[in-house]
C-alpha cells in the first residue's frame, strides 16, 4: 500500500452490543485483530515507539495570527488525530478490549522551572470549546498546592507530553506493568522553522496488541491534514 492509498481511519472492531456510558466491549470471537493480540500481550514489553517529523506550518501561522497557544493548538490536532483512529481508542482491560467513544489526553503542564504536573482536558470535537476548557484545566492545576496524579481505573485517555526544547528523534516512556497498560502515549518536541514551513519531531507509543505500524502512520497523517487546514483553529 502506497502512503497515498493510506486510509484515513482503521477498521472498526466489532462490538458486543451497543456503548453503554461512552464504553462498549470487543467481540473477540470475532475480532480480525485477536490472534496479534493475544500474540503480543504475551511479550515482556510489548510496546512499540515511533518518531517522525510532520509538517505544521499553516497550524503553527494560524495559531500566532489568531492569538492562540501553539501548545493549545497541537494538544487539540494530536487529540482529534488519535479519536478519528478506533485502535487509539482501545483499552485492555484483563482479558477483555473495549472501546471508547471519546479520549481525552492528559498531560503535562510545567509549573515551576524543573517541575510539571499532570492536567487532564476533555476532548471536543470543537477547537474553541475545548481551549477554554483545557485552559480552566490549566489554570486549576497551576493553582493546586501540590503534584497529584488522578485517581481510579479510568482508562479513557491519552498520555501526551513535549519537549519544548529538542528536536528529538528516539523516544521511549516509562510504563509501570507495560503489559496491561495501554494508554497510547503522544510526545512532539520542538517547532523548527523551515523554508516556508515549521517541522517538529511527534511521537506516538502504543501497545502492539492494539495498533501497528500502519496505524502510526494514518495518525501522523491525521495530524498533517488538520495542521494544513486549520479552519477549524479559526471557528469555521
């Protein structure tokens, strides 16, 4: 398959009845996927890491044109890419997938000049909605009186940090029992002007019983095709 025949989105699993609360349980006995899956649960450490550099440059001139955060912009672009994707929106679950309707990305925020805390955003499918949220978030978290980490088993969201600083080109979290975690995690470094455009190195980790390569590649596509068109950054 060319990058030019790449879908936009994946298959979708099938579901043991309809979503109940946002949530609704893979049919394994019938799921095309199940015979990697059990294959890679299996493995010591079965994530995977990728790091590529996208192209962002009309997201980046319209984000400063319109007086908006770049950060805020790209957390909302990786955030949509990663919800139009179904196997981003897989959780294991014990021997059970389900799959979400929405995630949200949790991330971190720098408070102090060596220091950041976790901030968690409910995703909108519109820009303008989720910034004032995701800055409400901020400033709630900015105002705590010390580093917390969400409590309880909820599994609908997506890990997403940067480096500011670096224009990385490897990358490799940290996961406290890798194979039962399968929180996507997405990273993007630096924002480096380039001829007429801006690159910066983007990083997508996730569980391989869930996604491959292929996946990885339609989500940094997401990502490429809405910071070309960054219509809806300006409400439209």
């Amino acid at each position: 398959m060319s990058p030019s025949t790449l879908p936009e989105t994946d298959e979708a699993p099938p579901l043991l009845g309809a979503m109940a609360d946002g949530v609704a349980r893979v049919d394994r006995s019938r799921w095309a996927r199940e015979h990697h899956a059990r294959f890679f649960s299996n493995f010591a450490d079965p994530h995977f890491n990728v790091v590529a550099e996208v192209e962002l440059g009309p997201m980046i001139a319209a984000a400063r044109e319109a007086s908006v955060s770049p950060f805020l912009a790209m957390l909302w672009a990786t955030s949509a890419a990663a919800n139009a994707l179904h196997c981003l929106r897989l959780r294991l679950r014990g021997d059970e997938a389900v799959l979400h309707g929405v995630v949200h990305p949790s991330f971190t925020l720098r408070v102090e000049a060596e220091r950041f805390r976790y901030c968690t955003a409910p995703f909108h499918p519109q820009f303008q909605v989720f910034c004032e949220s995701a800055t409400a978030a901020m400033d709630a978290v900015r105002a705590a009186p010390d580093f917390a980490v969400e409590a309880g088993a909820r599994d609908d969201l997506l890990f997403v940090s940067s480096l500011p600083w670096l224009r990385f080109t490897s990358l490799q979290h940290a996961a406290m029992d890798p194979r039962r975690d399968s929180f996507p995690r997405i990273t993007w470094g630096r924002f480096c002007p380039e001829g007429q455009g801006v690159r910066a190195p983007l990083s997508l980790q996730g569980h391989h019983a869930l996604l491959d390569g292929i996946h990885v590649a339609m989500f940094f596509a997401g990502v490429e095709r809405l910071a070309a068109d960054p219509s809806w950054l300006r409400g439209r």
